[in-house]
C-alpha cells in the first residue's frame, strides 16, 4: 500500500510540474510580444518581399522570401530553438516520396515481365485455337436445305405482308384517303394555310404578350428594390446597428492601432500615364496623410508611368489585448446581428433574431 501511494505521489508532482510548465508557456504566449519586420522592394519588374516574425528572443522565429526576376521564388524557415523544423519536415516527406517512387518503380517492373509472359501465352493459345479450327473446317460440310423447304426468315417475311394487306387505313377528318399506283391506301392530311391578316394579328397579339410580360416584371423588379431599400433604411437607423457601429468603433481602432506597424520608412515614387489621375491619386492619398509616418515619404511623377518603392516596416504586438477586443467585438449580441444581416444579405434577419429571442423570454417567463 505504502508503495502505491509513493507511486501515486510521484505521478501527482510530475502532472502538476507539467500543469504549471503548461501555465507558464500560456502566460509568456499572451503577454510576450510578438515582433515582425517586413522590407518591400520594387525596381521595374523586379519584386522582392522580405518578412521576419520573431517570439521570445527568436525562440520561435520564421522568415518569408519573396523574390519575382521573371520567375516566382518562395523560400520560407521556422525554427523552434534553433532547430528547422520546416526541413526536417520536407526532409521526411522527400524520404518517404523517394521510397514509395522506388516501390512504385518495383511495381512496375513485375507488371511489365508479368504482361510478357501473359502476351507469350496467350499467342501460343491463340496458335492451338486457330489450328484446331482450320482441321474442324476441312473435316465438316455445309448443310444442305431440302429442295422446296423455306426457311425461318422467309415464313416470318410472308406473314407480315399478309397480315398488312388485311389491315385498312383509316381516314380522320380532315384527312383524304388516296391510293398510289399499284400499292395500299395512304392518308394525305392537308392543312389550310392561315391568310395576311392572320399572321400580322397573331404576331401582333405575341408582341403585345411580350411587352406587357416585360413591364409586369420592371414593376415587380422595382416594388421589390423599393422594399429592400426601406428594410435597409430602416435597419441603418436602428439602435441595434448604432450599438454594434459603436462597439465596432471603440474596439476595432485600438485594435488595429495595436497590430500595424509602429515604424515605416522609406519611398514610395508613383505616377500615371496622364498627370491629371496622377494628380487626382495623389488628392486621394493626401487624406491620409495624417496616418502616414513622416519617414515614409511619397513622391508623384508627373511625367511617366512608374510604381517604385523601398520601405521597410516594423512592429510588435501582444496576444492578449488582441484577444480581449476581438472578443468584446465578436461576442457583441448587436454584432452577431450584424454579421448575420451581412452573411443573409437580408435586414429582416435582424428582426426575426429579435423576434425570436423575445419568444423565448416569453417561454420562460411562463415556466417561471
């Protein structure tokens, strides 16, 4: 007994040393920053995308390359303490292939001398057939019909046309009976042809029937657009849509001001075949001017078309702050509702959420 519970107290301090690595580990994940760095060149057709991604002094670290000089090339590393997982990985895996090619290739080689030995016999089969048909051939005869005797095909041929001349064609109205020479009665069905006024009035009556098909269905399309753009109003200037815009808000612009690069430098040259859309692209980004770092300088040319740059970008952000927001936006009940409105492209969902909810506050209070 005394052993046992050793033992069971060995196993307890092993799983709660584990618990507490497993805490620790947590806890670093979601307060240790994660930090990345981006450097973005373009020089004429030549691109070249450089990305890093680093936690806990490069504990865990990955790097992304991107490089276009007329072909694509993509090389990527992740290395957990220094160790490359990613080649180990693909190294394993080009084991595997080369092996499974070799078995392959084995397989191979056995079907094909299989195939021969096959092909092989059955030629030699084929040989005996043959000849074994050639000696039946010289030892039998043809069989001979007794003279006057008919046979299956020719019985069979004579009751037809027997039975065909017994048959009389029968005359619908609007249809003459007519006899060929020297053959059975065939049936003519001649039709009056419609005149000059018929046809203009028929196809005046398909038009007409077109036409008003066509603005019955402008009309319906019209009344259902008119509908939707009341629900879609109604629904923008609702409380529902208010809160979830304000959550949205209040949690999205930190959010994003937490996870964009908090350094930018570099050049960014462009222009347009026309100064005019230079100059109005250039009225564009002056908007944002105020998001734009100052060492991130843009510079338009007003004389060719060109799309240059060098930057370089730098951040870091933190798992748990990240989380907290995107939760508290997310688990919004006035955001589900959005989301749902968004996915069904229809605004009634929001009031069939609603209505459904107050059923079942209904129900409840009931039971209580």
């Amino acid at each position: 007994m005394a052993i046992l519970l050793y033992v069971l107290g060995i196993i307890g301090k092993i799983l709660l040393i584990l618990l507490c690595v497993l805490l620790v580990l947590l806890v670093l994940l979601l307060l240790v920053p994660f930090r990345y760095s981006a450097d973005i060149r373009k020089q004429g057709d030549a691109v070249g995308v450089h990305a890093r991604v680093s936690w806990l002094f490069r504990a865990i670290w990955f790097r992304f390359d991107f490089i276009h000089e007329g072909k694509n090339t993509k090389t990527s590393d992740l290395r957990v303490f220094g160790i490359p997982v990613l080649k180990l990985i693909t190294g394993r895996k080009s084991g595997k292939g080369r092996a499974k090619t070799r078995k392959q290739r084995d397989g191979a080689a056995g079907k094909r001398k299989t195939g021969t030995d096959e092909a092989s016999k059955q030629e030699t089969a084929g040989k005996k057939s043959a000849f074994a048909q050639g000696e039946g051939k010289e030892n039998s005869a043809p069989a001979k019909l007794e003279p006057g005797k008919k046979t299956h095909t020719e019985e069979e041929a004579e009751r037809r046309m027997r039975e065909g001349a017994k048959k009389k064609p029968t005359v619908r109205p609007g249809e003459r009976a007519e006899k060929a020479q020297g053959g059975p009665e065939v049936r003519v069905f001649h039709r009056r042809q419609p005149g000059l006024a018929e046809r203009l009035s028929a196809r005046i009556m398909a038009f007409a029937g077109k036409v008003k098909r066509a603005v019955k269905k402008i009309f319906s399309n019209l009344t259902e657009a008119c509908g939707k753009i009341r629900q879609w109003n109604t629904y923008l200037h609702s409380e529902q849509f208010r809160d979830a815009f304000r959550v949205i808000k209040d949690q999205g612009i930190p959010l994003l001001r937490h996870v964009l690069p908090r350094k930018a430098e570099g050049t960014v040259e462009f222009g347009m075949e026309d100064p005019a859309d230079t100059g109005e692209l250039l009225g564009a980004a002056a908007m944002f001017f105020a998001l734009i770092p100052e060492d991130l300088r843009i510079v338009p040319d007003f004389t060719q078309r060109k799309l240059e740059a060098d930057v370089t970008l730098r951040g870091h952000m933190i798992l748990l702050p990240v989380l907290v927001r995107t939760l508290r936006i997310f688990l919004n009940k006035n955001v589900k509702t959005l989301i749902r409105v968004i996915r069904k492209k229809n605004p009634d969902a929001a009031s069939e959420h609603k209505s459904s909810g107050q059923d079942q506050k209904r129900n409840s209070n009931r039971e209580d």
